[in-house]
C-alpha cells in the first residue's frame, strides 16, 4: 500500500494525496517559497488526477498510510 497523506485546507476541504507527508510537505514548502506564486502540485490518491494546491491556504498534514 502507498503512503498517502491528508491536506486540510482554509475552507475546511479535506484532500488525500499520493505521497508520505514528508514529501507532501517539501512540495508545498517549495511551492511557497518560489519568487512567483506556485501552486503545489499532487496527485489524489482516489483518482489519480493532478492537483494544484495554494500553499498559503494550507492548514493541516496528516498521515495516512504506512
């Protein structure tokens, strides 16, 4: 089974991605620290399609998988 990890943004909207929180995180941080606004992309665990996540709007991480 893959890692998954739990994203829990500013609107309260939960979304589960592929990927062990540690390397959610580092795809967020980079995001955030780039001289122009970046989204973070992921993919969904559930559909396997890309998402793009406002890394100023992120509120929680949390594990989920192993």
């Amino acid at each position: 089974m893959a890692s998954t990890t739990e994203i829990t943004i500013v609107t309260g909207n939960l979304y589960r991605v592929e990927g062990d929180v540690k390397e959610v995180e580092r795809v967020i941080l980079d995001a955030a620290r780039g001289s122009i606004p970046e989204l973070a992309w992921l993919v969904e665990s559930d559909t396997g399609q890309a998402l793009g996540i406002n890394p100023e709007h992120v509120v929680t991480l949390r594990a989920i998988g192993p």
